[in-house]
C-alpha cells in the first residue's frame, strides 16, 4: 500500500472508478508546466494513449489489421 503525505491526493478515476495517489511530487510537476492534474489512473492514462495512437495510425491509413492484409494479398496475385 502507498504511503500518503499531508500534500498528496487521492483522486477517483474517471474511467474505472480505482482510488489512485498523485503524490506531491507529481502535482509539482504538473502545475509546472500548467498542465491540469490527471483524472484518470496511469493504467486507463496508458490505455487510453494507446488506444489514441492506434485510432491515429488507421486515421493515416497506417493499420495492420488482418483484414487490410488479406486485402492486400488478394489484390497482388498474378493470375497469368
């Protein structure tokens, strides 16, 4: 279990409702670069990104799921 200090904060997280810790430290760091604090956990943080960059990816035609690849291959036979 995470020890807590007088300045860290439990925050509810948005997406899976888990209790997490945002250490002072961690506020610090966030507040100098005028970022706002996090509102979700580092594991739904994580997910999250993740699932950003693969919507990016097939946004910039950049998917590699089986179905564009069995595409891809049909598409290339020579039939001659």
């Amino acid at each position: 279990m995470t020890k807590t200090t007088n300045n860290d904060m439990p925050i509810v997280c948005l997406e899976c409702g888990l209790v997490f810790i945002l250490t002072s430290d961690e506020s610090d760091w966030y507040r100098e670069r005028n970022y706002n604090l996090p509102k979700r956990c580092p594991r739904c943080r994580r997910k999250r990104r993740a699932a950003e960059r693969l919507g990016n990816a097939e946004a910039k035609g950049n998917s590699t799921s089986s179905d564009d690849s069995t595409t891809l291959n049909q598409g290339s036979v020579f039939n001659g």
